[in-house]
C-alpha cells in the first residue's frame, strides 16, 4: 500500500475537532435559511472568502459568527449529522468532539437544546454508520471563572452524557491557571480534563495545564517545544498532544508545512496525534491533514501507523477496543 492508500485504510480516532468548526458554508446558509437569520454574507462563495486568518482571534470572530444561527435542537442534530457523515469518508471511527455552550447559551439557546441535538446524532452515528463518540465541553477561556462555574453547574443534569471538559478559545492572556478551581470542581464530579495550551500561548501555559489543571490531554502544545525540560516531561508521562496541521498553518502558528513540528516532536517520541480542529475553516478533514503531513514532511508508512495507534492509545475508550482499533492498523501492510 503506498502512504495516501494507508492513510485511507486505516481506522483512526479523532480527538480534537470542535463541532461547530466543522460548520460547511453550505449548511450554515440553510440552517440562517430556515431559523430567518441574516448572515453578513451573500453567498457561500462570500463566506469561503472571508476564511483568511492572520492568527487565532482573527479566526474566533467569524466562528463565532458562524455558530450564531444554531438555535434548534434540529441545528444542533444536523451540524453533527454532517461532521459523521466525514467521518466515515475518512474512516475515523471514533471522535471525541468538543462543544462550546457558551457560545450558545449566552444567545438564549438552552444547554439542554444544544446537548440532545448532539446527543441524538452521537446515538444514529453508532447505529448507522458504526461510528463511536464521546462529547467534551469546553469554557471559553476569554469569558470568566464565574461564568465557567455557571455552565458546569448547568452541565450537571447531562453528566451522563459528557465525558471530559476542556478549555479554548483566545490563548493569550488567558493562562490555565484563571480556571484552576473549576477545573479541579470538574474533575471532583468525575469528568476527564483536556485543555488548548501550547498553540499561540507559551510553553508556560503547558506547564499550567499539567501542573495546575491536571489534564489528561494537551490541545495543541506544538510550542512546548521550546522548552527541554517540558519536553522531557511530556515524554516521561506519555502525555498526548493532539496536534493540528492544517489548522496550525491557516492561523500561522506555523509559515510553512514542512515546518510543522508534528515529526521531530514524534521522532523524539512525544505521543503526538493528527487532529482537524475546525475542519470546515481550515481546508480540511482528518485525512486531509494526514495527507498534507505526509507530503510536506515525508512521512513513511511506519510513522503514519504510529500516528493512527497514537489516537487510540490517547483517546477516552476501553482498553479493550483500543486494542481492537491497535490491531486492525498494525494488520495493515
Ligand atoms: N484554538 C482555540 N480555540 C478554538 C480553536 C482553536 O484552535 N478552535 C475553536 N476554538
Ligand atoms: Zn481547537
């Protein structure tokens, strides 16, 4: 098999992407349709335009634009309907999707709107399309502790159906530590931990995430590269970063793909992953991003089954099925 037929081959968990990131224009166009919202487009072709970013603010402010037009539980269904139907083109048979319920709730959309519309998609892509997932909200770093305390407390009721809580939106100036206590309540109520740091932030905010936050899971972390004796750590506890390409060029934390870090942070045996991010703002979907790695860096065979098995090892499933998933890639020749 050479690289693009692995790539497709091979079973692979997703484990950063946000659902509303992976918004198409197309869809995003119907559903301002039906709801009688004005978008500050015309057309998707003006939509599409509008997708050049400069850095990760610059990006922020269209998503979030973007997301406005979600109001029903329908939306919610159909937006994540859309994200399963790529996943099965990509053969990613497991995702753990972040969610934003501020993002939502602060224009009056019930938390419980947003979770059943997710949920009740979650339930057909196992069903139809053997697609298994698990849902992670995130806080919005850019808006209060007091807030972030408001919608755990509303995440509560849905404990159930929420696996893992984590932390994005604008990096800068919004270090880990601002959401230490919520977390540790998070963790005490027995959900896992992600958290982005290490994208635009500094390797401190790494630092924070582990120290302070006590994730299981760094988003992003490409910068904690800079630092040695981080890099040691990550490698000593087997921490996963799940990595985006594609995203990491289209907002410029990196000039050029054949520098991304993703391979030396591989080679020097960091449990990296490859991630999509907000696929629909940043040209691609997982494969995609394998793809654009393996070309610009010149990934063998070897390294893309590593970096397949990395997903499963990182994810949230049974030891059980990651050995299913482990060995399904190992088979393929
Ligand atoms: N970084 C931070 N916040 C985000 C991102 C990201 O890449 N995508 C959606 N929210
Ligand atoms: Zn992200």
């Amino acid at each position: 098999m050479n690289q693009i037929e692995l790539i497709r081959a091979m079973p692979k968990a997703e484990l950063h992407v946000h659902i509303e990131g992976t918004f198409e224009p197309e869809l995003m166009f119907q559903i301002a349709q039906r709801n009688q919202i004005e978008l500050p487009y015309k057309s998707v072709e003006e939509i599409k335009q509008a997708y050049n970013f400069h850095n990760l603010q610059s990006f922020l402010d269209i998503y979030y634009a973007g997301a406005n037009v979600l109001i029903k539980e329908q939306d919610f269904y159909d937006l994540a309907w859309a994200y399963f139907e790529k996943c099965a083109e990509d053969n990613v048979i497991h995702t753990e999707m972040f969610f934003d319920p501020q993002t939502h709730t602060d224009r009056g959309v019930a938390f419980e709107t947003v979770i059943h519309g997710l949920k009740r998609a979650c339930d057909d892509a196992q069903t139809k399309l053997n697609i298994s997932s698990h849902l992670i909200m995130c806080f919005l770093r850019h808006l209060s502790e007091e807030a972030a305390f408001e919608t755990l407390e509303q995440a509560l009721p849905y404990k159930n159906l929420i696996i893992g809580v984590g932390l994005d939106s604008s990096e800068l100036g919004h270090p880990p530590s601002k959401f230490e206590r919520v977390f540790a309540k998070a963790k005490a109520e027995g959900f896992l931990l992600v958290a982005h740091a290490g994208e635009e932030g500094p390797a401190e905010y790494v630092w924070e995430a582990l120290d302070l936050l006590k994730v299981n899971r760094i988003d992003h972390g490409v910068r904690s590269e800079e630092d040695d004796v981080l890099m040691q750590r990550l490698i000593d506890e087997k921490m996963p970063l799940t990595v985006c390409p594609l995203s990491n060029l289209k907002l410029c934390v990196v000039d050029d793909m054949a520098q991304h870090n993703i391979r030396r942070l591989l080679e020097k045996g960091v449990h990296v992953t490859v991630n999509s991010d907000d696929p629909s703002y940043f040209g691609g979907y997982m494969n995609d991003n394998f793809i654009a790695i393996m070309e610009a860096l010149n990934l063998d065979n070897d390294e893309l089954k590593r970096l397949a098995i990395n997903s499963f090892e990182a994810s949230f499933i049974s030891d059980e099925m990651k050995k299913v998933y482990i060995d399904q890639v190992n088979s393929l020749k």
